[in-house]
C-alpha cells in the first residue's frame, strides 16, 4: 500500500496503555499518607487559663510551681519532682483547689505534660498555666 508513492510498511497494532506506572504512584502515596498520618488518640490535658478575666475565690496559702529546666520550684523553694504533691497537700484547703503552673525559660513542652501529669495522677485537676 502506498500514498504518493511512499511505502509506509506493514501497519502497526496500537499498545494498550500499561496500568503498572499508575498503580506504583497510588502505592507510593497511600505509603507517604499512611506514614505522614497519626495513628491514635490525642492525650487532653484539662488546664485553665490564667488570662480569663473571671475572678476567683483564692483560698489557702499561694501554690506556684515554677518549672525550669533543670529543677522545680514550689512558692520559690527548690523541691524533688516526687515530692510535689506531697508538699502541695497542706497547702491545699481542699482537693478542688488551684495549683498554679508556670514555665521558666527554657523548660520544654514535655517537662511541662510531665508535671501536670504528676499532679493530676496525684488528684490535683485544677491546675492553671500562665507565661
């Protein structure tokens, strides 16, 4: 067969588009959405803000938890991280009293979850965060 005299062979089948790279590209982003993902809950820490506006009843002695990096404080005495419930309980005129929290510089996020845990494991819930 030719057109004008050119002779363009034998005709060629059409291929048939391969699936194989389209399927690689949905593998590779199912694995980058499954890794990039966060699998389980969120821990909740139930605080106050110190900033709210409302005023409160303060009952009791003052009970501030300085949280530096290298130490803790409770109402400016350096104090052991597993003793602080102890020495917060005499200070406390009943379990549902405030504690009030603040980090120092250079205190990191973790040292902070760790204390409130300490508290709240001990039965104090009514801690309040200020800068």
């Amino acid at each position: 067969m030719s057109l004008h005299g050119f002779d363009l062979g034998p005709r060629r089948r059409a291929r048939r588009m391969s699936l194989t790279p389209m399927i690689d590209v949905v593998f590779l982003l199912l694995i980058f959405f499954m890794l990039a993902s966060r699998f389980g809950m969120d821990a909740v820490l139930p605080i106050a803000g110190g900033a709210e506006g409302a005023a409160s009843d303060w009952q009791g002695a003052p009970r501030l938890v300085d949280i530096a990096p290298a130490e803790l404080t409770l109402n400016g005495a350096v104090i052991a991280p597993e003793a602080l419930p102890l020495a917060l309980a005499p200070l406390l005129p009943e379990a549902s009293s405030p504690v009030i929290l603040r980090p120092r510089a250079g205190a990191d996020l973790q040292r902070l979850v760790d204390v409130m845990d300490l508290l709240t494991a001990a039965g104090l819930t009514n801690l309040i965060l200020i800068e």
